[in-house]
C-alpha cells in the first residue's frame, strides 16, 4: 500500500538446496568413466555385477597351473662314455712305497760261455853256490819247478809278468860260513825287498817273501849285491837250497 495506508510490495527471494526436487532441471544421465584411472583398480570381491542391471555374481575360480617341464624324473640310462681326454702334465714323484713280497724263483737261464780263469806261477831253484866276486848281479837259475807258460826264463833268472794283480813272492837261501849274504828282489830296477845274514861261523837258511802288486810287462828277479866283502850264497849239487818262487794271488781285473 502507499502511505494512506497502502501496505508496501515485498519481494522474496527463495533459496532452495540443490535436489530439494529432483523434476527440476535436465535429465540426469549415468556417469561413464572417460579416463584411465591414476591408480590401478582395487582387486575384486567376492562377487562381482555382469551390468548395471544383473545382480552380483561369484566369479570363476581360478586354478594354478604347474609346469610340468621344471619337475625332477626318473634317472635316466648311463650314457655312452666319451673319448679319452689329453694327458695332463707329469707330477712331482711320490714317496717311496713299502717293501713288496718277495716274488717267486725264476727259472734258471741258459749257460754261458765258460770263464776264463787267469792265473800265473812259477818255483824255480839253484844248486850251485854262487860268489860276488863272480861278476853277477842277476842270479840265474837252473832248475825249474814249476813254470806256467814258460813266463820264467831260467838263464836270466827274470819272471816276466803277463797277467797284471797281486803277487806273491818268496826267496830262500842258504849262508855260506864266514861269508855276508846280501841279496834284493827286484821288481825291474827298483828293490822291494831285502834278504840279509851277517857273516858267522855257521851257516844258516834265510828267507824273505811278500805281496807286490805286478803290472803287464813288469819283471821280478832277484840281485845279489856287489860290495866290498864277499858277499855268498851256498848250494851244491846234491840238494837244492836256493828256490825262488811266486804266484798270483788276485788278478787286477777283480780288485
């Protein structure tokens, strides 16, 4: 109204909550995802709807496959053995191993040829007396004992070795009374022994011996040294008292 009683016109402005009616408005439409999602799906229930219209229902269960190619079988047959590798190289030697069993006897082998035996000896004698003063220095003998392989020469009086080793040698006289007995065997000019007697009113028989080793070639004689004084050795022809023998002992080729 205006003054004279008029009452004023109001105006009302309503404000309605979004949805208060739900005719108001466009249609609605359903949502439709137009976009990936940021993050991957939340695994499924239980249960799951075919469609918006069907109701929920329980997927397929799921059953594991096993793979049957990883699984162990039966051992299988040996193979056929491969070809011999390359010798390694040779390793240090090994200890020394114990002593074996002694083995069995062996039969006995063929014959050999026969041996050959070396041997050399010699015994020879003198029965007449001889005398420094005669000019001798070898003394020569006459009679002959034993004599292999005529290696002694009796006119001499020098044994010529021919089978090299150990000797040995034996001289043996007999004094003369009144008289010096003087003699050397020798072995080529070098004196290896020395058989002595002073004069004296009886006689008496000496000897000398000894083992000389003897060279191919070497010769062994018996001197009757020459001195001042006569110098004698007593023989007759009945008996034999000087003798001058030897013999091999051990050849050079077993020593």
């Amino acid at each position: 109204r205006d003054g004279r009683g008029s009452a004023p016109g109001l105006l009302l402005l309503l404000v309605l909550p979004g949805g208060a009616w739900p005719s108001l408005g466009p249609p609605r439409r359903p949502c439709v995802q137009c976009c990936p999602p940021a993050w991957p799906p939340a695994a499924p229930g239980p249960y799951v709807r075919r469609s918006d219209g069907e109701r929920w229902v329980q997927p397929p269960r799921m059953r594991p496959t096993i793979d049957v190619s990883i699984l162990k079988g039966e051992k299988g047959e040996t193979g056929v053995r491969g070809p011999s590798g390359r010798s390694g190289k040779e390793g240090p030697p090994g200890s020394r191993g114990l002593r074996g069993r002694k083995g069995q006897k062996g039969q006995a082998g063929l014959p050999g040829a026969a041996c050959r035996r070396a041997y050399a000896a010699f015994s020879v004698g003198r029965r007449e007396g001889l005398h420094s003063t005669d000019g001798l220095r070898a003394v020569p003998f006459d009679t002959e004992l034993v004599n292999l392989d005529g290696a002694f020469d009796l006119a001499s009086g020098r044994f010529l070795c021919a089978v090299p080793g150990v000797y040995f040698l034996s001289l043996n006289v007999h004094t003369w009374n009144y008289k010096e007995t003087y003699l050397h065997i020798m072995c080529n000019r070098e004196a290896t022994a020395v058989l002595y007697a002073q004069p004296s009113e009886r006689s008496v028989m000496q000897t000398q011996s000894l083992l000389l080793p003897l060279a191919a070639g070497d010769a062994v004689w018996v001197r009757l040294f020459h001195r001042d004084r006569d110098n004698a050795i007593y023989g007759e022809p009945g008996d034999l008292y000087i003798t001058f023998s030897g013999h091999l002992v051990k050849p050079a080729a077993e020593l």
